[in-house]
C-alpha cells in the first residue's frame, strides 16, 4: 500500500525498526549518512547496503539485501530512481514490510510491484524529515510539518 498520510507515516516508522540502507555512503557529508546517522541516534537499527565499504557507522555493510543475516522491516533508498526496481524486488524477495524511497527516488512501477506484493511503500520521502516532523524532532524554527496539534505524539519505544 502506499503510505503518503500522517496516520500512515507514523504506522510505518513505529512498526520498522530494522532499517537496511541501500546506497548508505561512508561519507560524512552525504545526505544517506546524515539520515542513517539520525536513525541510529534515535533507537533504530540500521544496516548499511554498500557493497564498496566493509563498515559504516560502526555497523557492518552487506554487498546487497540478500545477504544480510537478519529480518529487515524497511529498505530504505538512496540510489537513482531506475535502481529502485530491482530493490524492491530484492526488498520482496527478502521478506521486508516496507519499501521506502528518499526524496527525489521515484519510481511508480517499483513501488506498484512492492505494494502489490504487500509492502508499505513510502515514495519521494526522507525517513530523516518524517521522524523529526512526526515525533517532535522539528521545532518553529524547523520546516512547517502540517501537523497541527498541541500536543506531540509519544516516539516509538527504542529497541533493548
């Protein structure tokens, strides 16, 4: 199903705590490392997806979803838009519940073939942005959430 309101986003983001991230740069500038970072630093497990570094953020990197040892919930995307086909085959094939592709990755038929197979698809959005929007991380001084309420809703309970 495609995930595109609050309800839906916050469903999503409390009920996937193992993140695979494919295209997770090891550089410190690069937007892929700033949201995982974040994600980390905010209870979530994170598993990077790059097959040219052995290690980033101190978490062992995996060549391609396939080879990570562990259930994934979400497949987070960082590659080019005509990348995200094959991902999300391989996000099916590995028996992720969420396929969700950053801001600028769109790609309709990737996100139809996940949705079909029964993943929530997440699509032209930063995993980063909607945590901080939709649990309290983006303050008046942040960017309008359109989230209007006077009180936040309770982050997700971190994983022990």
């Amino acid at each position: 199903m495609l995930v595109d309101d609050v309800a839906g986003l916050r469903r999503v983001l409390q009920g996937n705590r193992v993140i695979a991230v494919v295209g997770l740069s090891p550089s410190w500038n690069r937007p892929s490392y700033f949201a995982a970072k974040y994600m980390l630093e905010h209870g979530y497990t994170v598993i990077p997806v790059n097959p040219s570094a052995p290690e980033i953020l101190g978490q062992k990197s995996y060549p391609d979803l396939a080879s990570i040892p562990v259930e994934v919930d979400m497949v987070d995307v960082f590659r080019k838009a005509q990348d995200a086909g094959p991902i999300a085959d391989e996000a099916i094939r590995i028996g992720a519940k969420c396929l969700w592709l950053q801001l600028g990755v769109i790609n309709r038929e990737a996100a139809e073939r996940a949705a079909t197979a029964g993943l929530d698809v997440v699509m032209d959005r930063c995993v980063k942005i909607e945590y901080a929007r939709l649990f309290g991380g983006l303050n008046y001084a942040g960017v309008n959430t359109r989230v209007i309420s006077s009180k936040r809703p309770p982050c997700p309970p971190l994983m022990q």
